[in-house]
C-alpha cells in the first residue's frame, strides 16, 4: 500500500456527518468544491458550510468565519473527528456594493476558513501538532494559495505584526499587497 501524505490521512479521519441544523446552500456547495478543486487540489474532505455563527462563538478570532473541529479519540486506533465551516449571516446581509462584490467577499471568507481546515486535516494526518489560530502552518498555507494568484505575503499573528501582513486578515491584506486582484 502506497504511503498516504498527511493531508491523505487526516481527510480519512473526518466524518461526514452533517451535525447542522442549518440547510445546506447549493451556491456554499458548488463554492467549496470550486475552491477545493482549485486552491488544494481536490484533497479537502467535504464539510458542511453554513450560513450563521453557531450560539456560543462569540469569542472568535475570525469575526466573518468559524471552522469547528471535534476531535473523537477512539483507544488504540486514529482519532476520528467532526468539521464544520461556519459563514456570519453579516456577509449575507451587510450592503457590499453589487452582489458580485457580496459574492467576492463571502468567497475570500471560505478560502481564509478552508486554509484553517487545511492545516486541521494535515495535524490530524500527523504532519505537524495542532496550533494557535493563525500561526505557522495556517501562514503557510495562504502563501503557498496567495503565490498561485499573485497575491503578497503574510506573516503569522504575533505581538507586532503590523494588520497589513498578518495572517488573520488574509486573503484581504494579501490581495491588497499583490498584483493578483480581488476574487471574481
């Protein structure tokens, strides 16, 4: 059996329940697996993405986004665990200009959400321990998206990281340093 890359392993590890009482949105779906298909390489598992923060999030780092993580321990075998992005109703609501720019917006929010489940499902496949919000593994994984587009670099939050380089405003500060512009 050929050996499974991290990112491989961690994806068997998700289960593909949908724990959400919100209905899926067909435009969500077709959006995730555009992104998935052209920012990673079809290798993210497929995960609910709703509209609305769950009650109880309020402390997010990410104000626009969530991606929720339950990791299900099972003695002597890999971990299973439960997924979940979560989109703020605010980038439904909110005036944004035209419904293209809407669109662009909730666009470059997934991409930020499914750069966290990138680095979730590769630390469940053992590449790396699980880390902070927007730290190394997170950074890297906008830079390596950001360079196929043309956008600028970032950096991981830290205690002086100016807004404009760090990660946690990616894709937004990213694409505002490059010359790859917004996301149609």
């Amino acid at each position: 059996m050929a050996d499974l890359t991290a990112r491989e392993r961690g994806t068997a590890r998700i289960l593909a329940f949908d724990l959400v009482d919100s209905p899926s949105d067909p435009r969500l779906v077709a959006l995730f697996e555009d992104l998935n298909a052209r920012h990673f390489d079809a290798s993210l598992p497929v995960v609910p993405v709703c509209k609305g923060i769950p009650d109880g999030a309020d402390e997010r780092e990410d104000v626009n986004g969530l991606v929720t993580l339950e990791v299900h321990p099972r003695p002597g075998v890999p971990s299973l665990a439960t997924v979940s992005i979560f989109l703020a109703d605010e980038l439904f609501d909110a005036p944004w200009g035209s419904e293209d720019d809407r669109w662009a917006k909730v666009t470059e929010t997934l991409l930020h959400q499914m750069a966290h489940l990138a680095v979730d499902v590769d630390a469940l496949g053992d590449a790396h321990p699980f880390e902070d919000h927007h730290g190394q593994h997170f950074t890297e994984e906008c830079n390596r998206i950001g360079e196929r587009v043309g956008w600028g670099r970032v950096r991981a939050s830290a205690e002086g990281v100016m807004p404009n380089e760090d990660a946690a405003v990616w894709p937004d500060n990213a694409i505002e340093l490059g010359a790859g512009g917004r996301y149609p």
